[in-house]
C-alpha cells in the first residue's frame, strides 16, 4: 500500500510545479564566503559533534531543529559539500520566497512549501529529490523557536520519507537528526553554536504497508532522538 501524499495525474495538473537547481558559479562563490568568512566573523565558536553520522551517498533527509535565520547556512557548514562532498536541497517556508533571498534560495537548492497549505508540486518535488538520491534538509518543527525548546514535530517528514521508500523498496532513505544550539539562545553577535549530528534512522526499518502508523512512529522516533542530543 502506498501514501496517498502524491496525488493522481488528474488533481496534480492542478498544482504548479516545483523546481530547485544549484547554480554551480553561485554556489561556488557563496558557500566558502559562508564558511570561512562569514560564520567565523559573527560567531566566537562554532562546535560541531557526529559527522561521522553523515552518509555521503544515497538519499538523505537532515532534519535539524530550527532557531534562527542561520541555521541554514550552519547545516551546510556542518555537513555540506565540504564535508560530505554533497549540496543540500532545501524545504523552505514560501515566505522566505521574496527580494533577494526570494532570488538566491531557488538558486541555492531551495524549493518553496506553504506550511499552512502544503502543495503537491513541493510534496512530489521533494521526492523526486530522494529517489535521485540528493540529501534534502527539512525542519521538522516547521517554524523557528526562539526558547530552545523542542517543539511538536509536524507529520510532513516522515510521511514524505515514507512515500520515497514505498514507491522504490529499497532506495534507502535517511534521516538525520540534528540538533542546533545558540549560547545564548536568541543569536548575538559573537554567541557560541553547538551543532549535534545523531545516526541517521533508516525509513526502511518501518512498515511501508501501514503509512498512517509508520508515520506516526517515525516522528515519534525522531523527536525521541532530538531530544537525545539536546
């Protein structure tokens, strides 16, 4: 049995679709500027645990915990192209979609989602991602939280991880706990950051032919494991 997260051909043509790219020039010249510039400037340290955890191939979800506006950029400084060899896919609010960031983002491996009504075309996007194997990173407490408190996580992921794995048994997706956290908790300048990274959880490992509870049990196992390393 199958999700019904990717609709039938018919109720899909009635969403647009979705794209994300990675423009190789841009990304070249923005991630260093990022990791070796920017983060060093603003933050006194920055503390990453786990990488060992990251797999370098094969479709991956990160679901790091959301706190700030720079919790994007620190995700692909702790497990980006310069430590998996991998660009990362974004899921990003569609209110971010505006100005320059509006330009960047699609640019950058982003690809809008409304959080208060998700599309299919993001939906489907974001599986036809994993089954080319990218490494996709999604919030999965789906807005940012400024207490350092873990928040309910939202059903999206694991439903969306879940109908990857279900459409092509074995394509061995992912997901990987992160853990974000800022001394002091609201970002200043020269704060401190503690990136932890948990082995990933093998969707696999759930039952495919009951969505619905696989789904519940992979968002309660991954909430058990943020709070593991928080």
């Amino acid at each position: 049995m199958q999700t019904s997260l990717v609709k039938s051909p018919t109720q899909s043509e009635k969403n647009p679709s979705v794209n994300s790219k990675i423009s190789p020039w841009l990304a070249s010249a923005l991630y260093p500027l990022g990791r070796f510039i920017v983060l060093p400037a603003y933050f006194k340290e920055i503390e990453v645990i786990g990488q060992e955890h990251l797999p370098t191939a094969g479709p991956t979800i990160l679901a790091p915990t959301h706190r700030s506006r720079w919790d994007g950029i620190l995700v692909a400084y702790a497990a980006g192209r310069h430590i998996t060899g991998r660009d990362l896919r974004y899921m990003v609010s569609i209110d971010e979609f505006k100005g320059i960031p509006g330009w960047l983002i699609p640019r950058l491996g982003g690809f809008p989602i409304d959080r208060k009504r998700p599309g299919i075309g993001s939906l489907r996007h974001g599986v036809e991602l994993l089954e080319a194997g990218q490494m996709l990173a999604i919030f999965p407490e789906g807005a940012i939280f400024h207490d350092g408190e873990l928040h309910p996580l939202k059903p999206g992921l694991a439903r969306l991880a879940i109908q990857a794995e279900s459409l092509h048994p074995n394509l061995g997706v992912k997901i990987v706990p992160i853990n974000l956290e800022y001394q002091p908790t609201i970002p200043q300048w020269r704060c401190q950051i503690k990136i932890t990274i948990a082995p990933p959880l093998e969707v696999s490992h759930y039952c495919l032919d009951r969505p619905k509870e696989s789904g519940n049990q992979l968002t309660a196992d991954l909430e058990t494991a943020l709070r593991a390393i928080g």
